[in-house]
C-alpha cells in the first residue's frame, strides 16, 4: 500500500483534547504542516476518526499546506456524551469554532463519509468560508445511499440491544463490507475498532446514525449546496462501495459537471474508504489538487 498510516497512538500522541470557545465539548484536534500553510479541514466518516486519514496528512504537510484534522462528537477521543442527541448540525458548529480558533478567513475542506454531510451544512450555512471542495465517497444524495445491514439495524427500534451485542468481530466483519478489492490489514481493522470503542463509544453509535435521517431531512438545502457551491470541487469515488459507489457517480456527473471526478476502479479497485484502503493514489490527488485549490 504505497503510504502507510500512523498507528492510532501514534496519531492520537500528536493531537491533543481541546475545549472549543462556545462550544460544549472537549474534542481531539491535529494539526499539521506549517503554521503559515494554506489551511485544509479533513473531516472523518461513521464509525471511525480522524485517524482514517492518518496515512495521506503527512503527504500534504510535506507539500506546505497546514492541515487540521478532528474526531467529531461521539467518535475517537472526542467527547462521547450519552445520551445525547447527535447531530450533523452540532458536528458544523464544532468545526465553525474550530476556524474561530485558528482565525483563518478562508479553508479548503476535505469530507469522507459522514463528513460529507457536514460540509453540506457548513456550505449550506456560508460559501465564502469555503474556498474548495473535495468529496469522497458518501451520501450526498439520500436517495442513492444504501445503508448495510449493520447501520440498518443499529438506526432501528432495537439499536441499542444491537450496539450491546457489537463486538470486534462483528465491528470488522461490517467493515470488510464496505472495502474493496485491497483488504485492510489486522492492524489497522484492530485500530479502526479501538477508536470506535474508545471512551465506551459503541453504545453512542445508534445516536450516531441518526444522521441518516437528518440528511433526508435537510435533503433540499444539503444537495442544492453541492449543486450551487460556486468554488471549485474534486470527487475522488471508490466504486466498489455498496454504500455509495459507482451507483453515485452518473448523479455527480450530471449535478457538478464542471467539477474534478477521479473513480478508482483499479484494478484493483477501491471501495467506501479510499484515503483509507488507497492512500498511495488519494494522497497524491489530493496533494495535487490542494496545493492549487487551498
């Protein structure tokens, strides 16, 4: 795999826990690359962390830009509350403080997954904050997503009997189900487990998926914010994602038909986590794009 990522202690070591002003809760911030870096925020997908972007920052320090990454609230080492009413909007205004702290006037942001639906929102409320996009997969559009049996059942009546019977394996065997052709190593499935379960996080995952329903929800306002951005924007997409795959790419074609789409079909090909499963192809496209784009 070209680019190897941090092992979770490593990436956990060189971050710390913050208290946001006017934001409630402690959260694990990175940031990398120079000070004087023009900014990147790369924000994380359900149900891991930041550290799924462990194996591309270093790539794009190197190339100057400053980046800062985050585990929202309920996920990593961020703040676990419970119970609580999660929300992509709450997940906005944490990164909205986030930028009041660094008093940067502009960032390119970088969205993965349940990351994607929070830089809707983030464009949703103000585009000139934003001065690109890149998109990978996620569930811009609800009518394409396909939620796997796992997210069905921890969304469903009897989420937290399921979040009670979610163990290690039954973690690994729901995300081998989302990967493609390169398997992930042990090491790295064991580190995706660990950021999950951190600080008693599995029992917050039904709360989590609410997310699902909050996209329909705000399907209108969310979608028409991809449509309308006015910057620029890159789609780097793992086809072989029951999620959101190939099934998705025809809709961005046709939405954003100015924008940068790269599909890793490989061989071999890559599916719902390419800065993950793929890191040697995605951190060049997005070093690339971004020292242009940030």
């Amino acid at each position: 795999m070209g680019n190897v990522a941090q092992a979770r202690e490593e990436w956990i070591a060189g971050g710390r826990r913050l208290s946001l002003p006017g934001f409630p809760h402690t959260v694990f911030v990175r940031r990398d690359g120079p000070e004087d870096g023009p900014p990147v925020t790369m924000l994380h997908g359900f149900p891991t962390s930041s550290h799924d972007w462990a194996a591309v920052v270093p790539l794009l320090a190197s190339a100057g830009l400053r980046v800062t990454t985050t585990d929202f609230v309920g996920f990593g080492e961020s703040d676990k509350p419970y119970p609580h009413a999660y929300s992509v909007l709450e997940q906005a205004d944490l990164i909205e403080a986030l930028w009041r702290l660094d008093a940067r006037d502009v960032t390119a942001l970088v969205a993965h997954d349940y990351g994607v639906s929070v830089a809707q929102e983030l464009l949703a409320r103000d585009t000139h904050r934003v001065n690109s996009v890149t998109w990978l997969n996620g569930g811009i559009w609800p009518d394409l997503h396909h939620p796997i049996p796992e997210q069905k059942s921890l969304s469903g009546p009897e989420g937290a009997k399921a979040a009670q019977q979610m163990d290690e394996e039954k973690f690994i065997v729901s995300i081998n189900r989302l990967i493609g052709e390169r398997p992930l190593s042990d090491d790295l499935l064991h580190d995706l487990w660990l950021g999950a379960r951190a600080r008693d996080g599995i029992r917050v995952l039904p709360s989590l998926l609410r997310y699902m329903a909050e996209r329909r929800e705000h399907s209108t306002r969310w979608t028409d914010a991809v449509r309308t951005y006015p910057g620029e924007q890159q789609f780097i997409w793992g086809p072989a994602d029951p999620v959101s795959g190939a099934h998705v790419i025809p809709r961005i074609r046709e939405t954003v038909p100015d924008a940068k789409v790269t599909v890793l079909s490989g061989p071999p090909a890559i599916g719902h986590f390419p800065q993950v499963e793929a890191p040697d192809m995605v951190g060049p496209l997005l070093s690339g794009w971004l020292t242009g784009h940030a």
